[in-house]
C-alpha cells in the first residue's frame, strides 16, 4: 500500500469530510466514561487535521454535533459542548501557527452562548490562515441544509413572477449557490469511522458524487496510516460524474 505521501498532489482529495463515529464504544471497552471517548475523540481531530495537511488534503470538515444528536441525554450534550468550549481556546495558538483556519457548518445559533463564543473567537483568528481548512459541522444536518437553501432561493426575489419564473427554471447548481458553501469545495471523500455503514445525515449534497470510505476502527483510535489508507484508496478510485470509464480516460468521445 502506497503512503498518502507519495502520492501526486493533484490526486489527494481537496475536501475530506469524516464522520467521527465510535467514541462511545471505545470508552466503553476501556471501561471510561462517554464523554471520555469524546474527550479522547477530540485529541484525535487535533492530530487528524495534521496527518490531513501534511498529505496534501486543503478542507476537512468534521461531524462534530449533528442536529439528531440533540436528541441524546442532556449530560452528553452538556458534556460535548463544555469539551468544545474549553478546547478550541487552547487549540487556536496550534492552528494559528499550522496556518489552518476555521470554518463552520450548522446553525450554531442554537448552541449554547459559551459554544458560540469560543467558536466566533477561534474563526475570527484563524480567518486569514490558508495551509487547511477545518471546518466544524456543529448542529449541521444535510436535509435542514438543503430545506434552508430552498427557503433562501424563494425569499431572493422581489415578487411572485419573478419567483415562478426562477422556479420554473430551478437547477442544482441555482439551488447550491444557496446554500452558502461558497468558501467549500464539494465533498470528494467522506470517511466514516467506527464500522456503522450509512451517512447519517451528512453532506447529503455532496453525498451524490463523493467517494465513501467506512472503516471499524473506532474514532479515539484512528491512525496516521488508517488516514493514509483511506486516501490512497481514493487515488485508486475512477471518479465517472455519470460518464464512461471510455470518456474519463479520453479514449472516446466527449
Ligand atoms: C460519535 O460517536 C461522536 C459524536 C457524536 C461527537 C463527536 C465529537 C467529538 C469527537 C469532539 C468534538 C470536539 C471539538 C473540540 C469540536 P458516538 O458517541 O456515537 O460513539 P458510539 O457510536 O460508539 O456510541
């Protein structure tokens, strides 16, 4: 197996997006508490965005709290945004000095203020970085994603005509340029960890052409190499958007 860091540059994925499953189960195995595994999960995202940049990757958005997740004990939810809180303060000087920059998905309106706070001050000063982007998914949900574009879409138009006419007329790409992801690239892996084999909810949009990774090795416990394999396995991947393998590898027609 070829390391990510072998690899044509040109061939890394641009935006990685991982779901961090499996926290809860490697606590559990090692007879700690969940929002250990959490707290342990966090540490882990620290060293993710380093292998992730040193591999060439520019985006890596995380599911840090989906808006199904509020549905958990309230001890937890506490829990995760205490641990988020407290965190990103000592993060900011190591993303400040890796360049990396912060950015956010989700409407973090609904977290609470000592979330926001510590979330506006670590985007604010990470804001001119440019080696990677971390962005956050933080009370993020792909279908309320895709609900809030379409509202945005109908509420831009200054009367009804000019509306059904746009309606009539609606493509993807007008719904997209909605959804206010102009600083993101679309999603080209998305690893889940912890064995579970579905998408709960993520990039749903982006979920149509990305390459889908899923691994058993539990969030806490994710490696360097589990990174470098996940990416060399993208490389080996033929992207088609719907076209031929013929086409892609211009042996025929356009
Ligand atoms: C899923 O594992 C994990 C989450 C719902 C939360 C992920 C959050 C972190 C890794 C911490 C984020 C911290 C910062 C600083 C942003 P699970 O609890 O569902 O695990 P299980 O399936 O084993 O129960």
């Amino acid at each position: 197996m070829s390391s990510a860091e072998d690899l044509p540059l040109q061939c890394v994925p641009q935006h990685v997006a991982i779901i961090m499953d499996g926290n809860g189960r490697w606590a559990k195995a090692q007879g700690l508490s969940r929002l250990e595994g959490h707290k342990q999960g966090a540490k882990r995202l620290r060293d993710v965005i380093r292998w992730a940049r040193d591999a060439g990757v520019k985006q890596v958005s995380l599911y840090a709290f989906s808006t199904e997740n509020w549905k958990r004990p309230k001890l937890e939810i506490t829990g995760l945004m205490t641990l988020m809180a407290t965190m990103l303060p000592l993060e900011v000087p190591r993303m400040i000095k890796e360049n990396a920059r912060m950015l956010v998905l989700g409407d973090v309106s609904k977290l609470p203020w000592f979330a926001r706070r510590a979330l506006k001050k670590a985007v604010e000063a990470t804001k001119d970085n440019t080696s990677i982007d971390v962005i956050l998914c933080l009370n993020y949900g792909g279908q309320q994603e895709i609900v809030e574009a379409a509202k945005h879409f109908f509420e831009s138009f200054d009367n009804d005509k000019e509306r059904a006419l746009a309606f009539a007329n609606l493509t993807p790409e007008t719904l997209y340029a909605h959804m206010g992801r102009e600083a993101i690239f679309p999603v080209d892996l998305l690893i889940r960890t912890g064995g579970e084999k579905r998408i709960s909810n993520f990039h749903l949009w982006d979920a149509a052409y990305a390459e889908l990774y899923f691994t058993d090795t539990n969030w806490p416990a994710y490696t360097e190499e589990d990174l470098q394999e996940a990416i060399a396995d993208y490389v080996g991947r033929e992207r088609r958007f719907g076209k031929t393998s013929e086409q892609i590898q211009g042996v025929a027609d356009e």
